[in-house]
C-alpha cells in the first residue's frame, strides 16, 4: 500500500488527507486514463483541486501571499542580509580600532 495526499502536498501528515491506496491505484490517481500529454494531466488534476476546493481557499492564500510581497518585494532575506552587514562593518571597526 502506499499513501495518497489529496492535498497534493507531500509534507501533509493530517489523517483526512491521507489515503491508503495500492501502487497501480496511486498511478491511476496522477496519471488517469487517457491523458497522454503532460498539459492534459495538469488541467485534470487542476480540475480535480477546484472540485476538493469549491470555496477556493487556496486560491484566496495564493492571493493573499502575492499581495504580502507586492507590499514587501525585498521581503525578510533583505532585512537579514543588511543587519548582517552591519554586524560585520561593527565587527570591522571594532578589529581595525575605529570604535572604542
């Protein structure tokens, strides 16, 4: 038996998105019958999303990260990145004798 994540998100370990299925059953899930073309797979297995998702929750998240970056395009790495480099113009005043 192998598991099946109806959330399509392999690090999901909730029990209600988890289904036990043999390994032919779990090709059939990611590759139906008769979708030759990769395109063909990804527009089945989008519809297949819309209908676990009537409400579009994840839709809505998608959204809602895209305007947490429009607003922040630098974002949390750049912050880091800058205090980092504060830090080491401190540490290479203090090593060079510039600050007491």
């Amino acid at each position: 038996m192998e598991l099946h994540h109806l959330c399509d998100n392999r690090n999901c370990v909730n029990p209600a998105h988890l289904l036990a299925v043999s390994s032919k059953e779990h090709h059939q899930f990611h590759y139906p019958a008769g979708l030759a073309t990769q395109s063909a797979r990804v527009a089945a297995r989008a519809r297949e999303r819309r209908k676990r998702d009537p409400e579009g929750v994840r839709a809505l998240e998608r959204a809602k990260y895209a305007r947490r970056i429009a607003r922040d395009p630098e974002g949390f790495r750049a912050k880091c990145r800058a205090k980092a480099a504060r830090r080491r113009h401190r540490k290479w005043n203090r090593d060079w004798g510039f600050v007491s």
